[in-house]
C-alpha cells in the first residue's frame, strides 16, 4: 500500500462511508475521556508525571518466525518510575502497565491505579508502549509509512504485542537483578484484554492481571451482535424514559427532513454542522457516536447521559419541534460552540490503527437491531470483509481471536488452569456485556459496579468518587495484596 492509499483510507474514515451497506464502524474501546486532560481531578499530580523516566528497548520485529528480516529490532518506549519501590534484596513486586491502542505518554497522567497504590505496595511501576503506536513504531518508520506497507504492517498483531511485553518485563528484570519480585500487569479495554491474555499465556512472567472492561467474549456467537446498543438504550432509558423515546423517534424525523427540498441546509442549521451536510446520514452517525460516547464514560459526576437527557427533556418544544429538542441535548453534553456535527478532524494513531486491527484479528461482530433506541444497521460479515479487503487488501480473521486466546466455555476452561485475574466492570459501559460478569474460580474473580462505566476502576482517585467505586477499587487492592502474599510464602517455601 502506497502513502496516497493511506491517504485515502484517512479520508474513507472520516467520510464514514459504507460499502455494500455496512459501515465499518465500531464504538471506541480507548480509556481516554476527550474531557480529562482538562480535568484536574483526573489526572495524576505533575510531580508524580515527572517521576517517570523514559527508556527505549530494542525488539525483535517478528518472535514467531526465523526468517532474516525476523531478526530486526526496532525501538519500543517504556517508562519507569521507581521511587516507591523497595527493591530487589526485598522482592518489592512490579506494576506494569500494559498499553494499548494509543501512545503511552497519555497513561501516566490518568491510569491512577498504579501511582495510586504503589506506595503501600512499595512497587516499581512501569508503563510500556504498544507496538505501532507513540514512537514504538518499527524499522524507523512514521505511523503513515508502517500502516501503508503490507509488509510492516504484518507484524501488527496483539500476539506480537504481548511477546513484545514479556520480553521488555524479563529485560527489566534482569537488569535490576529483580528476579523474584512478582508482577502485577494492568490494563484497561483492549488493554485489559491483553491483561488476561498476558497471564494466560506468560503466567511465568506475571503472577496475576487486573483486567478493566475488558470485552474479551466479544468475538463469534459468544455475545448477541446487538450487546453494546442494547446497553447504551438500558442507560438512555433509566435516566429518562421521555428522553429515551424522543431520541427513538429523532430519525425518522431526520429521514424525513433530509428528503423535503432544502432538507440537507435545513439539518445543517438546525444542528448547526461545521460544513454543510452531504445527507441526513452524518447527523445520525454524529449523533449515534454522541449517545455511545456518553453511555461508555458515563462517569459520576458529571453523568452525560443524563446530561443529554436534561437538556432534551428541558428543550424549548416551538422551536424546530423533535429536533430542536435533539439539538438541544448536544449543546448540553458539548457546550457552547460555533459549530457542532462534522467539525474538522484530524485523524489519530488510535482511529488508524485500530481499524487495522479490528480488520485483521479484532473483528468483534457489533451491530444494531430492533432492539434498542436506534435504527437498525445489523452486522453482516460479508459486508464488513468486503469493507476491510477494499481498504486493506486483507480478509478479516473472524475466529481468530477465540482459536489463539479461547473464549467459548471460558468458565469450564479457565477454572481448570487459570488464575489470578481479575475482570473488572461498570455495568453502564456497553462493553460489560462481553466481559467476565461472574467468578470463575477462587482466583479468578469478576468485580462490578452497576453505576460503573468504561474503565474508571483504573483512573486516578478523586475525592468525589462514590461510595461504590472506592469500594471497588479497595477490593482489587485487597485481592492483589493476597495474590503476593501467597507468592512470597510458596518463594519462601521452595527455599527452603
């Protein structure tokens, strides 16, 4: 793939254009709040942000072949903040983050887990960057030119991602003569995928995994297709049934506007759009995002959801009728504004490189069916392979995921040789319909608050969290400082 094919592949994305009726498009399963870098409760202390140190590692490209170009390494980035550890001579145990579907630098200013509690752990903690994105990008190369060579692009993978974390961990190790400090490996959302997958298939390296909101029964028939629709409806509805119904009825009222003469100018006045619509198809997709958006981080105490709902509920009726009360729920989530639908973007790493995975190995069947607050729009798979061969040149490997890491009768198979992970979720994200919701064993434990949202078990303390969520998050400590505790006394055992 040349670079002006990237570049179409860039505009394809932000056009959200379908092919044979099926848009590819999948809510996001990043961690990061578009508000919280601007929240001061948020985000880690500058001091402790500071106390990270930046270290590069030379990976392998390729752990699962011997051809030569195998061999090359390329610089991978993690980060290392040590002054809460006790040390080597004490077996201090080992944080470490595993990043995912964006660069690192974000993770050290809201993870707050780990910072958080090392000091009552007396823990190193260390953040690594997940192949391909931040400046862990192979061979030298921009992000542009690896996603646009089918050659590099190859050796983006999740399973070359966790070899690429065990290898820089067993670094660090050795190299801080660590040997028998046990590690704890953290990660949210496809992060805390890789969490669980990490102690299932390097429990030599990791002696247990905190998993947050981690859809890992997402895949196949394992979860209905119409899972995190159904949920961001179940939010929309709870907070206000008035709401729920008005938003139901907003798209044929879209539909029907879009079509009278002038319809399109009309739509892009009243929801005060960026550019002028092309269709009544981008209020509606802006507006689908807006609600997933709102569901998946509907985060106390602010609340989107029923912030939306408010300023629908609360909307002047004269003015623009079902619309001007859909509008009105926009400005009340976003504020004040010039302009709203379809505003310049630029795109990301995160947009560009989880399309790539989603159509190589991630291909989680998400769609829409009468079943929710929305207009149909089922997932079909043909439909979605056609999408990912036009833009990549590759066919989805749609059983990929449950073959390589399992999935179907997780709780028969991983109580027969499991442990040491715990599934943590809010019941408000969407996503927590294909996470683990139910123990599987003594070890292998499911935490869930029925406020929570999409990963804020692993975000930083603030004064104002609920009850609920200090709770959560003081049993995920306690169950942990069991897990070590047993290690240092099976290490003292076999000493022995």
């Amino acid at each position: 793939m040349t670079l002006s094919r990237l570049s179409f592949i860039i505009s394809f994305i932000l056009s959200t254009a379908s092919i044979s009726g099926q848009k590819i498009y999948s809510p996001t399963l990043s961690l990061q709040r578009e508000d919280i870098f601007g929240d001061p409760e948020h985000a880690v202390s500058a001091s402790i942000a500071n106390e990270f140190e930046t270290f590069f590692f030379n990976q392998t490209l390729d752990h699962f072949n011997y051809r030569p170009e195998s061999y090359a390494t390329f610089k991978q980035r993690y980060l290392i903040n040590s002054n809460y550890w006790a040390g080597a001579n004490s077996s201090a145990p080992i944080f470490v983050y595993l990043g995912a579907e964006s660069p690192i630098d974000g993770a050290t200013t809201i993870i707050g887990f780990l910072t958080d509690n090392a000091a009552q752990f007396k823990a190193l903690l260390v953040y690594i960057e997940h192949r391909y994105y931040g400046e862990s990008i192979p061979l030298g190369m921009s992000f542009e030119e690896a996603l646009g060579d089918a050659n590099v692009r190859g050796y983006f993978s999740s399973a070359q991602a966790l070899a690429d974390y065990a290898a820089i961990i067993l670094h660090v190790k050795q190299n801080l003569k660590a040997r028998d400090s046990p590690v704890i490996v953290v990660g949210g959302s496809y992060g805390g995928m890789l969490a669980s997958w990490f102690r299932l298939k390097y429990p030599h390296v990791a002696l247990g995994a905190l998993a947050s909101s981690a859809p890992i029964l997402y895949f196949e028939d394992m979860t209905p297709q119409d899972a995190y629709y159904s949920v961001v409806t179940k939010d929309f509805k709870e907070a206000s049934e008035t709401c729920y119904q008005t938003i139901r009825d907003s798209w044929s009222e879209i539909d029907r506007v879009a079509q009278e003469p002038n319809g399109t100018s009309n739509l892009s006045k009243m929801f005060k759009t960026c550019k002028p619509l092309e269709s009544g198809d981008e209020v509606k997709s802006y507006l689908k995002l807006l609600y997933a958006r709102a569901a998946q981080y509907n985060d106390p105490p602010r609340y989107p959801v029923t912030q939306i709902c408010s300023g629908i509920d609360g909307a002047n009726t004269s003015e623009n009728g079902i619309l001007g009360k859909i509008f009105a729920g926009v400005v009340a989530y976003n504020g004040s504004s010039t302009c709203y639908v379809n505003p310049p973007t630029n795109v990301s790493q995160t947009s560009l490189g989880w399309r790539w995975q989603r159509c190589s190995e991630m291909a989680m069947p998400i769609g829409i069916t009468s079943n929710s607050m929305f207009q149909p729009q089922p997932f079909i798979l043909s439909n979605f392979t056609d999408g990912c061969n036009y833009q990549f040149g590759v066919v989805p490997r749609a059983h990929w995921v449950t073959t390589y890491y399992g999935g179907h009768d997780i709780e028969l198979i991983l109580r027969r040789f499991g442990s040491n992970i715990i599934f943590s979720n809010g019941l408000r994200d969407p996503w927590s319909t294909a996470g683990v919701l139910k123990n599987i064993s003594e070890s292998i434990v499911a935490i869930f608050t029925e406020k929570g949202s999409h990963c804020l078990d692993i975000l930083v303390e603030k004064q104002t969290d609920p009850d609920w969520l200090v709770l959560q998050r003081k049993a995920e400590v306690e169950i942990i400082k069991g897990w070590i505790a047993k290690y240092y006394a099976d290490l003292l055992a076999f000493k022995q």
